[in-house]
C-alpha cells in the first residue's frame, strides 16, 4: 500500500530526526527541558498517585468484599497535606518557570541585533549589514543574537521551536527576544498566533552557521548599503536633517548620542531613548516634546514604513556626531525650509 | 460545620400556609411556585441586584478603555471634551435626577397605594426620561454638524486651528495628538449611546408600567415591578453621574 | 446473589412497574405547550436537545479538522476553508456547547428539585434565556451558511477589525445574544439558590452540585458582561472603522486581549465547575459515602471562581505584558490550581473505606479524575512563565484544553447525563453497552490527544492548515484517535434514544441516592413536590437513607 510506505518513511524520519523532543539549538534549550522534565515528573507522579488512590481503593473497597460503607466526614490533616504539598511544588514551579522567563526575554547587553518586520505572510530579517532576508534567517552560533520584532499588520508570533524561544509581533510595538544558537544546522522558525489566510505558511528556517561561515554569507548577501546607512540616506531625503542639524539655536534638538541616554520631557518626565520611544516620536511627535522646544514637528505616520523606522532606528543608534548631517545640509538642502508632505519613501 | 441555623419548622402544605400566614397579602400577581409573598419579593429584588450587577461590568469594560485612553492621549481629551456643551450636559444631570426624584415619589405612592398619584409620577418620570433624550439628541447633532463623529467623516481641524473655525478660548494641538480626538469622540458616543439605550428600553418599560397602574395592578399591595423597575431607573441615572464629570468636566478644574 | 454485590442497582418490578401516569412530561401535550412552558424540568429537555444539536455540528467541524490534518499537505480543503472550520468548532463547541452543557440542563433539571422548590425564581427568564441561547445559535448557523467567519474563537484585533472579510459582526452578535441566555441562567440561579431553599435547608446541607453551580453562576454574571462589550466594540470598530482597538489609529490591540481574556478566562471556569458538581454527587452515590470534607470541596469552588477572576493575563504572557505584572498573573495561576488539586484527592479519599460499584456514570467520572488531573497538572506548565514561552499557542495548549474541556468537562456532563438518566426520562439506559462506549470514549480521547502534547512541544504551531512533514505519524494518530472518540459519542445518542421507550422502568431511586431528587418520582411531577420536603439532615446522609426505606418498608408491610 502506497500510503503505508508513506507514513513508513515518515515514522522512521520522526523517530531518527524529533522523536519526542525538539533538538536542542541554543544555550536556553537545556534550562528549557530541564523544568520540561521537572513537570513531566511531577504530572507522572500526580498522576500515578490519583490513579494509585482510585485503583486501590476501587479494589479494596469494592461493594463485594466491603459491602457497608463506613461515614468518614473527612480530616483536616489529610486535606492540610493534600493542600501544602501541591501548594509548595506549585511555588517551586513557579519560581524557576519566572527565573527561565527572565532569562528569554532579557537579553544580555553584547549580543547583535537582527530585526524582525513580520507581515501576512512573511518574515522580513534586516542585518545590522543591509542583508535582507524573507522567511529565512541566518545567524552565527556562539553569540548572543537580539530580534527587535514589529509587525505591520496584525498580530503574529516569532516561534524557534528547537531554540525554545517565542515571541508575539505586535503592530505598532517593539518586542524582543533573544538566543545563543549551539549547533550549526536549519531548524523551524513559525508563525504561532492565527493571522488569516495563509497562517500556516508563515514559516521559514533559521539557519545556525559557524562564525566564519556567517562571516561570508554576510559578505556574499551584502546589498551594498548597510541599515545605518540606508537609514541615513531616508534622513536625508525625508527632510529630518533640515531641522535636526546640532545646532545649538536650532528648533530641534541635537540627535547625536541620543540613542541610549535620558530625554527630559516638556512635561517633565524622563525617558529612556531605546529602539520604541524614537520610533513613537517620529511618528506621534506631539507626545513626546523634549523640554525646551516647540510642539512643531510633523507627524510621519503613513509615510514611512516599518522597514524605513528601522533603518532609522538603526541610523540615530550609531549617531556620534553632527558632522555628516551639516555637511548634507550646507551641499544639498540648505534652502529647504521644514519638509512639506514628503511621499513615502521605500527603504 | 455550621449547623445552627437549622429551621425545624412542621411540614406543611402550601395551601394551608398560605391561608393561615399570609392571607391578608394573597394577590392574584402571586406565582405559583413562590411558596410566600415575601419570598417573591425577596427573589424579585434581589434578581434586579444582580442584573445591576452584570450592568455595572458591562459599563466597567467602557469605564476601563476611557480611563486607559484617556491617560495615554491626556492631551487630545482635554480639548475634545472642551467642545462638549457643560450647559446643556449640567442640565440634563438635573433633569435625570429630577427624573429620578418623581421614580422615588412613584415607588412610595405605590407602597402606600395611591393610584392617581403613581400615575402621575410615573408620567412625570418618563416627561423628564423623554427630555433627557431630546436634549441629549441637540447634543448629537451639534456633533454631528461639527463633524466631531468618529468615521470617514471626522474632522480634525477645529482642534488644530481653533482660530480659524471662530474658537478663541481653546489652544491648537498638534495633528498627530488630534487624530486621537476621533478615540475620545468614539468612547463619547459609545458611552453616552449605551446609556441613551438603556434610557429608551426604561422608557418603554415606563409607559408599559403606566398603563398597567392606570388598569389598577399596583394598588392592592403588589409593587415589585414598580419597585424593581425604580432600582434600574436610579441606576441608569447614576451610570450618567459617572459620565458627566469623566466626559464634559475633564478639564474644567484648575490643574496647575 | 452476585448481581446484588457488584451493582446498587434496585430497579422495581418490571412485570408490574410502569412510569408514573402524571409526570412533567405527560402534563401537557403538543408542541405550544413545550415551547411556552415555564418548568425548569421541560426547558432543561429543550436545553439538552439543542446543545446536543449544536454539538454535533460542532464535532462534525472537528472531525473535519482531523481529517484534513491526516497529511501534511493542505489538501482536503483551502486555507480559508480550514480556519473557518476551526473558528465554527471553537465558536459553537465553546459557546453553544460548553458553557451551557452542565449547568443549562442538569443544573436547570436539579437545582430546584435539589433545593427542595417548585421552580427556579424565575420561569420567564428561563424560558427567555433558551430562546435566546436558540437566537445566538440561529444567528451562528447564518454566519455559517452566510460563509463562514474566520477569526478563531479568539476574534484577536486588529485582524478580526480590519484584516477579514466575513461574517464577523454576526457571528459576534450571536455570542453577544448567547452571552446573555448564560447572564440569566447564572441569574436565575443565584437567586434560586439564595431564596427558594426548603425549609431546614441550610447553605451546608446543599449538595456539592448546587454549591458549584453557585459559584459557576457568579463566574456567569460578572464575566459574560465583559465579554458582551468587549465583543460589541469589535462591531463597533468594524462597523464605523475607528479605532479603540486599532494601532494606526492610537488604539490598543491588547486592550482587547485583556477584556477578551477577562470573561475567556473565567469561561473556562464556568464550563468546569457544574462538571465538578457532577462528579461529587456520582462519586458520593457509588461509593455509598458523603463526600470526603464537604466543607473543603464547597470552598474550594468558591476559591476557584474567585481565584479564576485575577489570572487572565496568563493567556498574554509572551505578548510584550510588563515581565512584573506577568510574575503576578503567574503566582495568581499557580494558586488557582490548588483547590482543583484539593477537589481532586477529596473525591479520590471519598471512595476510602466506600462500598464501591462501578456502574457507567462511575466509569466515566474515574474517566473525568484521570484526565482532569492530567488536564489540570498541563496546565501547571503553562502557568510556569518560562515554559509558557515554549508551549504557548501550539498543540500543547490544544491539547491542554481538551483535556480539561473534552475529557473533564465531557466526561462529566455524559457521567451526569447518565447518572440522572432514569430522573429525567424514568427509564433506564442500557447498562452494558453504556460501559462499552465510556471506555470507548476513554480509549479514544487518550488516542486523539496524548500525540498533541508531543506534537506540541516539538513545536507545530496550533491552527495550522499544513504542517512540516515529520509531525505526521503524531497527526496520524491524533485522527485516528478521534474517529474511535466519535464513535464513542454516537453510542449514547444512539442508546438513550432507544432507552426511551425501551429501557427499564427505573422506579424512583434505582441508585439508592441520597440527594431530594431521588426522594420523588421519576419523572418528576410539574412541580416536583406534592408538598414541599423540610430537610433534617445532611447531604449524602446515607445511614438517614437507610432509615427512611426501613419505614418505608414497615410501613408497607
């Protein structure tokens, strides 16, 4: 029979590749199955005992051999125990379940930032060196890599299987999530949150190489232009260098080193400037007015896309200095007042 | 275990305690399987309770994306809420608790069974009901001409110019903090539509009670449905009390 | 006798038994008089026939489902077509079957016979409260053949506000509608509970049945209202296109995931707790022993419906939450899984030193124990914040939640269906073939979801239309598994219709109960009592029981 044969390869496929378990990729993989086998063995235990408890008793005191029953109103010891102990592994549980969660999802301060722009039904992967990537990801093992995700329609979720680590895309937010790959190799990467149509081929592989390995395919996928630097070039051409020169008697406040330090707000507040707050100023300026300057920056919601925000992003992050951006200014656009409506631009 | 409240009453047919215990409030409104007045009454009430109740959170979820919002996009609220009419809101909080003053007056005319004077508040009640809703669709409409209702046709420019639209008193905010006017305007009418409906349902419920007062079926002692229908009408009125400061009165302190 | 030693079983003389001439059933006659009637015995029968209906259609979908994931490739049907059949078994399996399974017809049926009253508080609102849970099930029938709607039972914004093109705001009004049948149900309920009681009724003498069903009820009116707005500003977004939800427009889509949650959570235990009261009231019976701490057992589902309002942030642990509140949520959880374990070792210790027979509704409520505490124990790995990460939206939670729903819930409705069997209807099922399709039932349900676990933490996301290749042998035996569970589901529908007009004649207590619904006839009269009982004992007072029938008997003879 054709279809056996079928399923035949497919057994022997499953038992030699993922019998019950997924391979272990990353660093977080182990302390993942370890509280996996942790909860294994408390549900077989749990499990064992109720059935222990209903089969020996079903056996000793079935109605043949124990024919009256004896009134029992019941016995706050054995309901203290029955409460504690579940009580106390529960707690354990849920300490060490909180320890893991901490560990994903804060990631460590060396590690590389890839993004993630997911959209029905693709992945978008955007290097630090101007590579992209659809369904598919690359990455070198031994290092710490941060995805910094958005999504730009509706929800979906970033799901490793084999690197144990999952995170939902949101719109209009930045999440993040981060992994150490161990092993060269190509393993799963799904979309896990339902979002339509073609849900199910949201998938991609996101292959682990050796540095060296990694090292070439980057020089080999280059599109010539790195994210910084696509980044600088939308700067440029949406008109930010116009107001955002670094002088100190402009309208608008210096950008350089911006990334990382604390903004004194007009209302204020602090606030840190990370990946999500230059995103949300450049695109709901009016709530986020630094102290000292005018409410006059223009929203540009709708004109540039989440793959420009990035780049963008990624441009103020290695911002040092003002230099670049008043040599633009005195050569090209040194007559142009505040940008009128600038169309969208495609990175 | 608490078994002290033990009630070691003699078994007894229904009909025989009905007659020896409770003849002198034996109504024909009487169901069937209520073994007393009193328990009717009781299950009756406390049944509107809990409908309250499920009011209370049903309003909570709108409660809970107002007061979210309207921390997030201080800004935009502020001014949006400005352009709502104080006057014309002040008055119809007066109104529904006059309204709710002539509920009060019908509950008692019917425990003490006065008819007429049930009628009367009844009618006085939905009088007062019908202006709530007259004034609260003059409010609509200003809305509506402002093109202050959320949709394809909401406009923004009166918040960011409120000079050029003849408004002196208000300062422009930004387009970007305007849009999410379109987020107050669309909470606004959601609230105020969710309470204009229960309003409508009470006021058809009013004139189903006025024409059932006038047959004469609450003045033999029989008040439960006056009295249940006077719980939801004080509650609507008090669901109007939380939205008239959190809508039209946002701004009108002075915050600094 | 053997027959005597093996089963409680005390069915009266069949030569010369027959049902009782005046019933609930026989009171009246035609169809007006059932679909204007006001008894709660009658608008349970009407409950049981339409969710049966609508469980049926919602099992044809899973079938279905099943079917098409027999391989990897999206064969059978198209993408489209696929998240439309999972999105109606959700909808319908969820909310016109789960939530009003237990209590829209056992507890309609017993609460008030239980109580020792004529009716619930409210005949009216029980009979409005079916009409409107038939209005809600019209209304997903016309989504349905309208085209089906494709937003999973979630309705996840902003793709069910602005990504899809179908029936969305139908399906949502038919939820809304149905929503409130369950609103006036737990209604009705609470006020039955705390004003119709008999005389000598105190709140400690009810049986465990009406406790959870209390605290079901109040899950049922605090959380459906949530869910009734959360799911009419999805209409209103779709309708008028502005955005509370929508993040273009400012909005948030996780508010919408919170107060989707906040009832969606509590759901889950709405539809378990009614099931928990069954199993109390069937262990009791066939262990012949009242329920081992009856005091913890009452409290506990008390806890679990208090408890059940403050964990709904569990479902959104990898959505980007702020990792401290997720910590909170995640301790909540843990806690609320404590008077589930309590529940369970009590019903286990209440068979210790019983006199144990094992007739079908005891098959299937050691059925509900077994895989309600696989059920409940899974559910520990999801509250664990860092395993959530792994197992969260694959077929784990699938499975999970049918171990919960499918093989607790289920298995304890069917236990209760059978159980109260001879009250209902005054006959009795076929024994034997009953056993064979509970252990049918059982085999099948391991079968279809034990491979999900794995298939789970191997990592095959849920709602996949197609699946990588080496998740198939996994796959395989999940459908093949759920073909022996159908046929474990069309037994009993098959066999209790017949038992209609030929089972035994039952008599009024044939499992020797304690509970005041055995004490009447069977079926019971229009108003259950000729006068109403005054009760002067406990529950599961078994020597009290035994006492009566010896009057009984003395004063016969």
């Amino acid at each position: 029979m054709g279809i056996s044969e079928v399923l035949w390869q497919y057994l022997v496929k499953w038992l030699t590749n993922s019998a019950l378990f997924p391979r272990e990729a990353s660093t977080i993989a182990p302390y993942m199955d370890a509280l996996y086998f942790f909860l294994i063995g408390v549900t077989v235990v749990g499990l064992v005992l109720v059935l222990l408890l209903i089969g020996g008793f079903s056996f000793r005191y079935r109605k043949a051999v124990h024919p009256v029953a004896e009134q029992i109103e019941g016995s706050t010891l054995l309901e203290a125990i029955w409460t504690i102990i579940p009580l106390g592994i529960f707690l354990v549980t849920f300490v060490w379940g909180a320890l893991l969660y901490f560990r994903i999802y804060t990631p460590p301060v060396n590690s590389m930032n890839i993004y993630i722009v997911g959209k029905q039904w693709m992945w978008k992967a955007e290097h630090p060196g101007g590579q992209h990537e659809i369904n598919e990801l690359h990455v070198p093992i031994g290092q710490p890599i941060q995805l910094t995700m958005i999504s730009q329609d509706v929800f979906h979720s970033y799901s490793l299987p084999e690197f144990r680590v999952k995170r939902e895309v949101i719109p209009g937010r930045y999440t993040t999530v981060w992994f150490q790959a161990t092993t060269p190799g190509t393993y799963h990467l799904f979309c896990t949150q339902y979002c339509g149509t073609d849900h199910s081929k949201m998938v991609g592989e996101i292959t682990a190489m050796l540095p060296e390995d990694y090292k070439k395919w980057t020089e080999l996928s280059t599109s010539g232009m790195s994210l910084a630097q696509n980044g600088e070039r939308i700067f440029a051409s949406m008109g930010c260098n116009a107001c955002h020169t670094g002088n100190a008697s402009n309208r608008a406040p210096s950008l350089a080193g911006l990334y990382g330090s604390k903004v004194q707000m007009a209302n204020g507040s602090i606030q840190l400037a990370d990946a999500a707050y230059i995103r949300d100023v450049i695109l709901n300026p009016s709530q986020h007015v630094p102290a000292g300057y005018a409410p006059i920056m223009p929203t540009y919601k709708g004109q540039i896309s989440e793959d420009g925000l990035i780049a963008l992003v990624e441009y103020l992050k290695q911002l040092n200095t003002n230099y670049r951006i008043q040599q633009t200014q005195t050569t090209s656009v040194s007559d142009q007042a505040a940008p009128t409506t600038p169309g969208m631009v495609k990175p | 275990m608490d078994n002290s409240i033990v009630t070691t009453e003699p078994l007894m047919p229904r009909e025989t305690a009905v007659h020896e215990e409770h003849e002198h409030v034996f109504i024909p409104q009487h169901r069937h399987h209520f073994e007393t007045e009193e328990q009717q009454r009781e299950a009756g009430s406390f049944g509107m309770w809990l409908f309250l109740l499920t009011e209370i959170m049903f309003f909570g979820g709108l409660f809970f994306a107002y007061l979210l919002y309207r921390n997030w996009y201080y800004d935009a609220f502020v001014p949006a809420s400005n352009f709502l009419s104080v006057t014309l809101g002040g008055t119809n909080t007066a109104i529904l608790i006059t309204s709710g003053f002539f509920m009060a007056l019908a509950v008692w005319a019917a425990e003490v069974r006065k008819k007429q004077f049930l009628v009367i508040a009844l009618i006085l009640t939905t009088l007062f009901g019908l202006a709530f809703i007259s004034i609260k669709y003059v409010e609509w409409h200003d809305e509506w001409v402002h093109r202050h209702v959320p949709g394809a046709s909401f406009d923004i420019s009166e918040f960011v110019s409120p000079k050029a639209h003849g408004i002196t008193d208000q300062k422009p905010i930004s387009p970007d903090m305007a849009e999410h006017c379109q987020i107050f305007f669309f909470l606004y009418f959601a609230m105020t539509g969710m309470h204009a409906l229960h309003m409508i349902i009470g006021i058809g419920l009013l004139v189903w009670l006025i024409l059932r007062a006038q047959r004469g079926d609450f003045s033999a002692g029989y008040v439960a449905p006056i009295e249940n229908f006077g719980l939801y009408w004080h509650f609507v009125d008090i669901v109007w009390l939380f939205l008239f400061p959190l809508l039209y009165l946002i701004n009108r302190h002075p915050l600094k | 006798m053997s027959a005597t030693s093996t089963t409680i079983l005390n069915l009266p003389d069949q030569t010369t038994a027959a049902i009782p001439k005046k019933n609930y059933i026989s009171s009246e006659h035609g169809l007006l008089s059932w679909l204007l009637t006001g008894d709660h015995k009658r608008i349970a029968m009407l409950y049981l026939i339409s969710i049966t209906f609508f469980f049926f259609i919602g099992g044809a979908f899973a079938g279905l489902i099943r079917l098409e994931l027999l391989t990897p490739q999206p064969d059978l049907v198209a993408s489209d077509t696929y998240n439309k059949f999972f999105t109606m078994h959700g909808i319908i399996m969820v909310f016109l079957f789960l939530v009003p399974s237990v209590p829209a017809t056992l507890g309609n049926f017993l609460i008030p016979i239980m109580l020792g009253a004529r009716d619930l508080a409210f005949p009216k609102i029980n009979l409005l409260s079916w009409y409107l849970y038939l209005a809600g099930g019209t209304l997903t029938l016309a989504a349905l053949v309208l085209g089906g709607v494709d937003t999973g039972w979630t309705f996840t914004t902003p793709l069910s506000t602005h990504y899809l093109n179908t029936h969305v705001v139908t399906t949502a009004s038919a939820i809304f509608v149905a929503g409130f049948s369950s609103i006036f149900t737990g209604l009705n309920f609470i006020v039955t509970i705390h004003r119709m009681r008999c005389p000598g009724m105190t709140w400690f003498r009810m049986p465990l049945f009406v406790w959870s069903h209390y605290a079901a009820s109040i899950l049922m009116v605090l959380g459906t209202p949530v869910l009734a707005i959360s799911l009419t500003l999805v209409g209103l977004e779709r309708l008028v296109g502005i955005g509370v939800f929508d993040p273009t427009k400012g909005g948030d889509p996780l508010l919408f995931q919170h107060l989707f949650w906040f009832y969606s959570h509590p759901a889950v235990y709405i539809m378990i707790l009614p099931g928990m009261g069954v199993i109390s009231e069937v262990v009791s019976t066939f262990s012949r022993k009242r329920v081992f701490g009856y005091t913890a057992v009452a409290f506990s589902s008390v806890a679990i419906a208090l408890f059940g309002f403050f964990v709904w942030e569990h479902h959104m642990f990898i959505m980007g939450v702020s990792n401290y509140s997720a910590l909170v949520f995640s301790l909540l959880s843990m806690l609320v899984a404590v008077p589930s374990a309590i529940k369970i070792f009590n019903w286990s210790f209440t068979l210790q030193k019983g006199s144990i027979t094992f007739e079908t509704p005891m098959l299937y409520a050691f059925g509900f124990m077994g895989l309600f505490t696989i059920g409940g124990l899974t559910g520990i790995f999801l509250a664990a914040l860092g395993m959530d990460i792994q197992l969260t939206e694959t077929y784990f939670i699938v499975a999970h939640f049918h171990f919960v729903m499918v093989g607790g819930m289920l298995m304890a409705f069917l236990s209760g269906v059978h159980f109260w069997w001879p009250k209902m209807t005054g006959r009795m099922y076929p024994e034997s073939l009953s056993k064979l399709a509970a252990v049918v039932t059982f085999i099948g349900f391991i079968l279809t979801f034990m491979p999900q676990f794995i298939v789970g933490y191997l990592g095959m996301p849920r709602r996949y239309h197609a699946y990588p290749p080496e998740y198939q042998v996994l796959n395989v035996l999940s459908t093949a598994g759920a073909t022996v569970l159908g046929v474990g589901y069309m037994l009993p529908i098959l066999y209790l219709a017949w038992s209609l007009k030929y089972g035994a004649i039952a008599g009024n207590n044939p499992w020797q109960a304690t509970g005041l619904e055995w004490q009447i006839q069977s079926p019971p009269l229009t108003e259950n009592f000729t006068e109403i009982p005054v009760m002067d004992h406990e529950a599961y007072d078994y020597e009290w029981l035994e006492h009566k029938t010896q009057n009984e008997v003395t004063t016969v003879g």
